[in-house]
C-alpha cells in the first residue's frame, strides 16, 4: 500500500510538472485528502512574473465562484438557528425583493420589457441557481440589460448591478448568475455585521482558513498570484487584474482570495459530513441535505459564452446529467474519471477547480490563475489530477 501510494504521488508531481514544463500554465498548486488527512500536496511554476514568485500551496488566488460555496455554508448555518427558512420569501429578509422584475425582452426601441415576478424567491432558489438571476458574460440578455440600462458588470461589486431583472419566474429553469450576491446580503441582515466578518467567525477562522478573505491584506498580498490571460494565439500574459479592495458590496458570489491549502480543509470538513477535528461547522443532517438534488426535474446544461474574454462555453461532464444542491453541482451518474455519483463539484473563473467524493472518500482542489474559464490545458490536468487521487 505504501508503494502504491508513493508511485501515485509520483506520478501527480509529474503530470503537473510537466505540464508547466509544457506552458499549459505558469503555475499550478494541488491537494488531495481522504477521511485521515492530506494525501497530496504540492506546487509547481510560477505563481506571478512581475513580481518573481513561486507557486506554492499557501499561494493566494482569486477563488472566484468558489466564495459561493463558502457563503451558502454561512446561510445554512442560519437555517440551522432557525434565522433563515429554506422555503420562506427571501423578502421577508431582503424587502428588496418582494418587486422583483421579470425580463420578457426589449421593446422595437430597444428597452427592455419586464413584469413582476409571480413566484415569491427562496432561500433554496437562490442557493440552486433557480432564481433566475444571470451572468453577463453568459446571457445574452443580461448584457444586453446592463448595456442599454447603463450598469456595471458584476465583478465591479456595485450595488447598481443587482437591479438586473430576473431571466425567468424564480424555480423555472436553472440559470447560473448573481443568486449567491442575495445570500450574502440576508446574511448580513441577519448578523449585523459585514459578510467577512460572518464568515470570519462562523465558518474560516474555526477551520484555521486564515488564508481566505474578500481583503488581500499584507500578508497575503506577499503570497498572491498574478492573473494570466490565455490569448486567441494560445500564449499566455500575465496582466494587472484584482477585486475591488473598498467595494459597494462583498460580492458573495464570487470576491474572495485564499489558497489551495485552505481550500481543501473546508472540502474536508464536508468530506466530514460537516465536522473537521473535532470543528463542527454544519449538522450531518444539513450536510446531507446540502447533497442531496434540488432543482427536481430541471438540468444543469451547457453555458455558453457572449464574453470569450471571460470564459469558454463551459460543458462539465458533457452528456451526463447533473444536478445542483445547495452548495454546488452534482452528477447524476459516476464520473469517468473515477468520481462517484453523488459528488460535489464546481470551479471559480480564474481556473480553480474542486471536488468532494463522499463515497470514494476523498477529495481536493487544484489551482491556477488564468482567463477566460474553462481552460481545456488546466481541465485536463484537473480531470487528470482527480482520476489519479482517486486510486490512492
């Protein structure tokens, strides 16, 4: 067993190795656990080029969409004190919400044409991405809106962006977008306080996550990667790209930095079943909850791009039917690459992926810092990374 696992570590280190060796990107840095501990950690390339700086476990990147994850624990975490309902009208918490606006389209003038929404939103809509809130750089119409209304994207973190309507009736269709940004805000309600430092309390410095927050202050700037732009060319370019430090509003929905080594302590605590050396952050019972299929008879489909700057279309698992939960998406059917079904997995647009595997028993992250998403070169070496930890 010994030698089967220090020939899986070998041949980790060189898969990603040579792929940074290959300039499928400057640097990447990996973890893997199981139910006892680490079982993989490593780095390699570079995580920054002006300044010089080594990728490394404790590198600090954008984590993007993987804040969600983090925020939805906090809200459950609400659920469980019985200071937010699941089911209940979100605008009992956010009165915001009670005239939500449904777009129907654009006028001959090009304006746009909206209703009020019908369908009071929940909780359990916004954390399944059945809201119908969406993402300009993946819904035509949303960045059609933001356009002609004159509004900001999303990863300014304005207030002025979240008057976007609704792309549908709330728990009609699952549409990825802005849900998370309203979890974040009834938790602020809720706490009093900002969502950094509800988190902080609740979720990051209980689990020792030091590394993770919506502020790069010193010390994690010492450690932070630069971000990367993969041209049409297929060259890479590191280019000046950072959150907003004093923004309108800590975007839940993807704002916050942190390493792969935090990272992968909160996936254990899932792998856990919401319990992490003797920490316990989530009930067993919301963690299975958090599982289980959410969206019933809808799917979780391709995305397709209207920003290629911003992403590929993305099509994880193509031809297999997922699933969201409340923390992320689910497959339906084992994996080919060794994932059971049942799993939890999603990703952040700087090219950060993770899993967690609770029937295998395992699970881990992998980080680089590239745009747009859905890179193929940094897919393969996570599709790559996770068949292998699955044999450890």
């Amino acid at each position: 067993m010994a030698d089967l696992l220090e020939n899986e570590v070998a041949t980790l280190d060189t898969l990603l190795s040579a792929a940074v060796e290959k300039g499928d990107f400057p640097g990447v840095a990996a973890v893997a656990a199981n139910r006892d501990g680490v079982v993989y950690r490593n780095a390699f390339g570079v995580a920054s080029s002006d300044p010089l700086r080594d990728m490394a476990p404790d590198t600090v990147a954008w984590i993007a969409s993987m804040t969600k994850t983090i925020v939805a624990l906090g809200a459950l975490q609400l659920v469980e004190r019985g200071q937010l309902d699941l089911d209940a009208p979100m605008s009992d918490v956010l009165p915001q919400l009670a005239e939500q606006q449904v777009l129907d389209g654009f006028d001959d003038m090009g304006q746009p044409v909206t209703h009020t929404a019908t369908i009071p939103v929940t909780l359990r809509h916004l954390l399944s991405h059945t809201a119908g809130n969406g993402y300009h750089f993946w819904h035509a119409d949303v960045q059609r809106y933001q356009e002609v209304m004159g509004l900001p994207g999303i990863i300014e973190c304005r207030e002025a962006t979240l008057t976007t309507p609704l792309l549908h009736e709330p728990g009609t269709a699952w549409v990825y977008g802005m849900n998370i940004d309203w979890v974040g805000k009834a938790i602020e309600k809720i706490s009093g306080g900002t969502l950094e430092e509800y988190l902080r309390a609740n979720i990051l410095d209980p689990l020792g996550m030091t590394d993770t927050s919506f502020i790069i202050e010193a010390g994690r700037r010492a450690r932070l990667s630069g971000m990367n732009v993969r041209t049409p060319e297929g060259d890479l370019v590191q280019v000046p790209f950072e959150m907003a430090q004093e923004p309108e509003f800590q975007m839940a929905g993807g704002a916050m930095y942190g390493s792969v080594d935090d990272y992968v302590t909160l996936l254990r605590m899932l792998l856990g079943n919401g319990t992490l050396d003797g920490v316990r952050i989530l009930a067993a019972e919301t963690v299975e909850e958090a599982r289980r299929n959410q969206i019933g008879d809808l799917a979780v489909g391709p995305i397709h791009t209207v920003d290629p700057g911003s992403s590929n279309d993305v099509d994880f698992l193509p031809g297999q039917p997922k699933k969201w939960g409340l923390l992320g998406m689910i497959n339906v059917d084992p994996a080919p690459n060794g994932r059971s079904a049942g799993s939890l997995f999603w990703a952040g647009l700087g090219n950060t992926y993770f899993w967690v595997d609770w029937d295998n028993g395992d699970c881990g992250a992998l980080f680089t810092q590239i745009l747009p998403f859905a890179d193929h070169k940094v897919l393969d070496a996570f599709e790559a990374f996770e068949r292998s930890v699955h044999r450890l």
